[in-house]
C-alpha cells in the first residue's frame, strides 16, 4: 500500500505524527470540536497509523483519522482549512482512510456527517442511514439514585461481547480504554444469564460524554435505568450525548433531565449496514 496518497498541485497525504499534533488541535477547534493534544494521542493509541496530514509541499493544510474494528472501520475528524478548501484535499483525506482501513480488513466503513457535507459522501460512495442529535445539559444537576451494577474487569468480555453483537464489530480496544480507565464510569444490567444492556460515560473535570449504550430493543425500561445510573456520577459538568432521532423514548428520557439538541448528524455507510437495531448512543462521532 502506498505511504501517500499524491495529487496535483503538490497535495500528499501523510502520517499525522505528534509534532503536528498542536496544529492537528489548532485546525480542530477552528470548528469549535473543543479538542487537546491527548485526543490525537488518544486516537493514534487505539488505531496507530489511523491519523494523517494533508500537506502542501511543507505548508499543512488538512487532517482526518479513522479506526479499524476488524471488517468494520469508523471514519472521524475531516477538516481542511479554509482557504484551501475545494481543491481535492478533503477527498483525498477520505480516499487515503479508506485505502488505510481496506488494508487492514475493513469492509464496510461508517461516519457522522454534517448535513451539509452528505452529497460530498455521497459522491466517495457513502449512503445515508439515519439522523442522530448531539444533545448537550450545561451544568447537568445529577439525580441521586443508587446506581447500577458497575462494570469491572470480570464483566468486561460478556459486555464487549454484547456490544459486538448490536454494533456489527469488536470494539472491545476502544470500550476497555473507557470502561477500565480510572474516572470513568459503566454500568450493566444483566437477566441473570446475560448482559441485556450497559452504558459508559467518558468523565473529564468540566465535561462528560455519555456513551456507548447499547441496550436490547424491547426493553426501554433498561435503556432509563442505565441513563438515569449514569447520569448520577456527571454532575456539575457540561455533559453530551449523541443518540438516534427515532429513538423518541430515548430522547424523552435525556429531555427529561435537560438535554437539548445542539446540532444534528448523519449517519452514512460505505458498504453493508451491520449493525443490528437497538437501543443505542453514540461512543463519539469520531469512533461510532
């Protein structure tokens, strides 16, 4: 495979490696995504290799990153500056991701698309599935409730094995550098059998991202308690969470508790859909 994917007028895509993170994060924000340094290290952690650079000759103009979960791949953060858009190097950032991740098993690669940039996927070959609200509480006042059955080491593999089974892949790297890290919070509930539902929340000083859950279909009941159990350990911050516009059960339980929609996405596919209905948030837009 080659190491860059090359255009006229001097356009390369490259390694996005850690000297290039601070503009990788300059770039970001111009977006208002509210990104650091540890993101890009987050993400070159799980998937080395998934992040990259578009350059122009020695000026920096774009990055985009990726991640790879066996024949499933997630397409994240694309974003090239302004003044240098419309010159093929936001299709040349998608293009070199998708070769990357062809290289690495994928079949079916999906992402989160401002509504705005659907035909721009569309024409990569992308096909709209369903739309998703980012949905944010400031200054979230937690319920005080005891909460639910916490996720541990012992209960890891039967809970990534369910998340494997709605969501279409093993997601096991990315779930066990949430799940397992100190800080964070997850929870699951189970039918004396097997795992039927879990939620995991991200918890930084100021911020919180709710997600993934992923909960079976018939059993809203589960999906709140495990909303309601989360919920419970992110008070006093900004807390986020991205979950399907169908899912109006979901959303009233969220809109019950002060989450209102910020903006809105669409999720696209390259390839065959393989994941199975459920109850569902969002990990990230830029992982799935």
């Amino acid at each position: 495979m080659r190491s860059n994917y090359t255009l006229t007028h001097m356009l390369q895509v490259k390694p996005l490696t850690k000297k290039n993170y601070h503009f990788a994060v300059e770039l970001a924000n111009t977006m208002n995504w509210n990104m650091a340094v540890e993101d890009f290290e987050f993400m070159a952690t799980l998937e080395h290799g998934g992040c990259f650079l578009l350059v122009d000759g020695a000026e920096r103009l774009g990055i985009a990153t990726c991640i790879s979960y066996g024949k499933v791949g997630w397409f994240g953060n694309l974003v090239v500056k302004e003044d240098s858009r419309r010159r093929g190097g936001g299709s040349a950032l998608v293009k070199h991701a998708l070769n990357y991740l062809r290289g690495k098993g994928v079949e079916t690669v999906g992402l989160y698309s401002y509504p705005h940039l659907q035909g721009f996927y569309r024409r990569l070959g992308f096909k709209f599935d369903q739309d998703f609200s980012v949905l944010v509480a400031v200054n979230f006042v937690a319920p005080k409730l005891e909460p639910l059955l916490r996720v541990g080491k012992d209960q890891f593999p039967a809970v990534a094995r369910f998340d494997g089974s709605f969501f279409g892949a093993d997601r096991a790297k990315l779930l066990k550098s949430i799940i397992l890290q100190e800080g964070n919070a997850a929870y699951y509930v189970s039918d004396g059998k097997e795992v039927i539902g879990y939620v995991a929340a991200t918890i930084y000083e100021s911020m919180a991202w709710v997600g993934p859950l992923i909960c079976q279909p018939n059993r809203p009941d589960v999906a709140a308690s495990l909303v309601k159990s989360i919920l419970s350990q992110v008070g006093g911050r900004s807390v986020y969470a991205v979950t399907s516009k169908s899912d109006l059960a979901l959303q009233g339980i969220l809109a019950k508790f002060g989450f209102k929609e910020e903006f809105y996405v669409s999720r696209m596919f390259l390839g065959q859909s393989v994941a199975k209905n459920c109850i569902y948030l969002a990990e990230s837009l830029e992982r799935g």
